[in-house]
C-alpha cells in the first residue's frame, strides 16, 4: 500500500495502489502514518519524499471501502487528521512529486509539501463538492494560504480540473517538469534538502505556518524562540564555522 525505499539520506514513500489511482483507505493511511514516525525516528533520514505509483497521485479516498453503508466520517476522518499532524510536524524536509491527478483528499496530501512538483501531465482538483461533501484532511487550512481566500473558494465550489501550468500559476506547486524526468528530479530536490540544516528548515515551516494567526508582536516573539531553537544546534556552529573558513558546509541535521 505505501512503498518505502532508501535513496541515500531520502525516504521515498510510494503511494501503491495503481489499480485504483492510489485512492486512500484506512489502511493505507495507517501505514503511510507508520512510515512518517519511522522517518522522524531514523536519524539517517534527512529528507522525506512522497509520490504516487503509476498514472495518479491520489484519486482521493475510495469510497468503495465503506460498501453499502453509509460512512461515520467524522469517525474516519480522524485517520486521516492523524497523517495531517504527522505531516505538518514531519521533523524532516518533504517534498512531493504529484505523477498524476491528485483530488480531494490526495490534493490536501500534495498540499503538505515543503516543496512540491508537478509531472507536466498532472492534474489537481479540490472534489469534494462533486459528492457533496466539505473540504477536509487540511485543505481548508493549506488552500487559502496558498492561494489566497477567494481563489479558494472559487476552487472548492467549482472543483475545476487544474492541470500543472495552472496549478504552478496559482502556486500550488513550485515547479513542472517533464514526466520521465518527475522522480529523478524531485529526488535531487530532496537529496539536497537532506544535505541542509534539516533542523532549520523544520523550524522555518513551523513559523510559516503559524504567521497567519500571530500578531506582528506574536511573530516577532516566535521567531525569537525558535532562532534560540536554531542557535543551538551543531548545524548552525558548522554554519558559522563554515562561513569563518571560506569553505561549504557539512551539515549533519542536528
């Protein structure tokens, strides 16, 4: 369901359901919740990296998996919300390579990248409308923030089908790239995250992330906080040292 493989410092975790566009269900985000502890707890993982197998990302959640009966989604979403925490506090860099359409709940997933990429044949739709249904899995949080609040609704209450160019105009995703070249070009942005100051960038989505409800007092005291976080680590006494020497960092992630 969720395939995982080591390229270097990279985990690269495969959504593995081609057969059904890698749609998501109960289990597969039990196991894609796994492998995000696993990544957090490996400290020869420096960076995360996360695509789809075959023609899609994520169709979204399949909902054949509830049969005839109707779902508890306020129950079954707390599976999802938990793969959301995980990766909103993701303690490597992650960086999403979308192979393919990615809609509703497979957007919201896209979504979460540090840095996301778009195969030129990919497409993007928020979907939840078209079954009547409200936006979920951190959408409502993600989109307006991306794209601003009326871009957002227009978005959710249309549900058009984006292709890559548009979703790279709306700023959806930072780059587009030929399809062949979508793995091999997202595992060199991510091989080199993995070389970075892993920690730092972490702290930065952190304070990114919370911009929008602080207060200017508020940021400024965040930021503060978390650059005493940031001072302290090996990484950035390499940094400084480095700087000192003339010479390329070697940062470890610590």
């Amino acid at each position: 369901m969720v395939q995982k493989e080591r390229q270097g410092g990279v985990l690269l975790l495969t959504l593995n359901r081609p057969e059904r566009l890698n749609a998501l269900t109960g289990e597969v985000l039990e196991e894609l919740w796994a492998a995000l502890q696993e990544a957090n707890q490996d400290q020869e993982v420096r960076a995360v990296l996360l695509t789809g197998a075959g023609r899609a990302f994520s169709a979204g959640q399949d909902l054949t998996e509830f049969g005839e009966e109707k779902p508890d989604y306020e129950a079954h979403l707390r599976r999802y919300n938990r793969v959301v925490e995980a990766l909103s506090r993701l303690e490597k860099p992650l960086v999403v390579a979308v192979n393919g359409p990615a809609a509703g709940a497979g957007m919201s997933l896209a979504l979460w990248g540090d840095y996301r990429m778009a195969a030129d044949g990919a497409s993007f739709s928020t979907a939840f409308v078209r079954i009547g249904l409200v936006p979920d899995s951190g959408m409502s949080f993600l989109l307006p923030r991306l794209v601003g609040l009326a871009k957002a609704q227009e978005l959710l209450l249309l549900s058009p089908r984006l292709s890559a160019e548009e979703a790279l105009a709306l700023g959806l995703v930072h780059r587009v790239v030929p399809a062949e070249k979508l793995l091999e070009e997202a595992l060199a942005v991510a091989q080199e995250l993995a070389q970075g100051p892993t920690r730092a960038y972490v702290l930065t989505r952190r304070l990114l992330l919370e911009s929008h409800r602080l207060s200017l007092s508020e940021a400024l005291a965040l930021e503060a906080v978390l650059q005493g976080e940031a001072g302290r680590t090996s990484d950035h006494e390499e940094g400084v040292r480095a700087f000192r020497e003339k010479r390329p960092p070697r940062f470890q992630g610590r």
